[in-house]
C-alpha cells in the first residue's frame, strides 16, 4: 500500500503524501514512496510539471520519531527534487513541522493558505535543522531562520511569504496555483528543465559541499541523549528536563 495518492490533469501530476494517521510524518516508508513516485514522473513524458501536496490538516510533521528515515535516504529526496528536469510546486492547505519545511524548500514554488502554520521544532526536542537546511539556508532569508531555527516558535502563512518560505499564501490555495498551473502548462518543456536548472544551481552546490557533514550532524544528534529525552517528553506530552 503506498502512502502517496496520485491524480493528474492536463500534464500536471499531482502527488499527495497519504498518511494521515501520523499527520504525514516522514518515515522510511513514505519517503520512499515518495521517491518512487518521483521517479515515475521524471520518465513520463505527460507529466509537465508536479504538485506536491497532502491530506488530512497536516502537510507533514517532520520526521517521524517511531520510525525515522536515513539521513542520507533524507537527502537523496531532497536532491531528487530538486535536480528533477520538471518543475514541483508545493501545495499547502495545513501545518508544516520540522523536517517538512526542507521538503518545503526543495519545491520550485510553494503556495499555503492562511490557516497554515509553520514552526521548525528541532531544538524543542534535542535536535537541529541539520539536513533541511540544504534547502532552507540557499533560499530563505537569514535573519528569519535565525530567529524560527533557535526559537522553534510557531508562525503564520504570511510571515513563511515574507521569508521566502513560500513563494505566496492567501485564503484560497488554489485561487493562487490557478495562474502559477497555467504558466507551466503554456511553457516548454526543454526551456522549463534548462530554467530550473539556472534557479537550482546554487542549492545543488550546498548539496555538494556540506551534505556529508549535516548527514554526520543530524546522525549524531539524533543518537545523543538530550534528544532521547527530548522525543520521550514529546511521545510522554510533557516538558522535557532541561526547560526553564
């Protein structure tokens, strides 16, 4: 059973992460239907471009702390998403955590709703924004990743708009798709790769030069014992011990 629910229309292949149970948190198994969903649409040559999207009120959790994928299992899907030939926009109806904003930022375009939320919760529970930030550090504004990456404060749609976590956010998500879709579908296909690829190049060389090392990063932490304590607080609802 695959936890990603796919539709397309008029060359536009949407791809819905379906595992709502868990509020579409990152587990090896979905991160792994999701790249072989992706892969799929790289070879179909009816797939213009992709929108990636959710179910349920959640477009992903982060990682999912029962069952946590590889790190470097992490990174191959963002990169796979990133250096795909075709344009991904994401599609956000819901709330984003942790480890769903790098998925997030690997999308060519974002568009959420305003009753989104966003919150990067790493160092609540003992960690840091170690393989997202991939994606994140080429992208969005420093100053605001400053504050959200060492707050772990929820905000709002409007704010991930201003810095450049999503490219727009207003009532209606689809209202703001509707013109983004159209483009796509009126543009070539040749000159759509060949663009992305001028928009992508930076991020690619953030791939190159510090993956290995926030792959040893994220491993690392993950293992140490303030984040055992942090994700027992958080599986248990309680504050974990060092909170003052």
């Amino acid at each position: 059973m695959t936890l990603i629910a796919r539709t397309h229309a008029r060359g536009v292949e949407t791809l819905a992460l379906d595992s709502p149970h868990n509020r579409n948190a990152l587990s090896a198994a979905l991160v792994g239907d999701l790249a072989a969903a992706l892969a799929d649409c790289a070879k179909d040559g009816e797939v213009r471009a992709i929108v990636l999207t959710h179910t349920g009120n959640t477009f992903s959790a982060g990682a999912d702390l029962k069952d946590p994928p590889d790190p470097d299992t992490l990174v191959g899907l963002l990169r796979q998403i990133v250096e795909l030939d075709k344009p991904v926009v994401a599609r956000v109806a819901g709330h984003v955590r942790a480890g769903g904003l790098g998925l997030l930022a690997a999308c060519d375009i974002a568009a959420a709703s305003t009753e989104s939320t966003f919150a990067f919760t790493e160092v609540r529970i003992g960690l840091a924004p170690a393989v997202i930030s991939l994606t994140l550090l080429p992208r969005a504004d420093p100053r605001a990743l400053a504050r959200h990456y060492l707050t772990g404060e929820r905000f709002d749609a409007a704010e991930a708009a201003r810095t450049g976590l999503v490219t727009a956010a207003a009532d209606d998500v689809d209202a703001v798709l509707e013109p983004i879709l159209d483009g796509l579908r009126r543009a070539a296909p040749e000159a759509l790769t060949e663009t992305k690829r001028l928009l992508t190049a930076k991020v690619l060389e953030t791939f190159d030069r510090d993956a290995a090392d926030l792959t040893a990063l994220s491993a690392r932490l993950f293992a140490s014992p303030h984040a055992r304590e942090g994700m027992t607080a958080f599986l248990e609802r309680r504050d974990p011990s060092w909170v003052v």
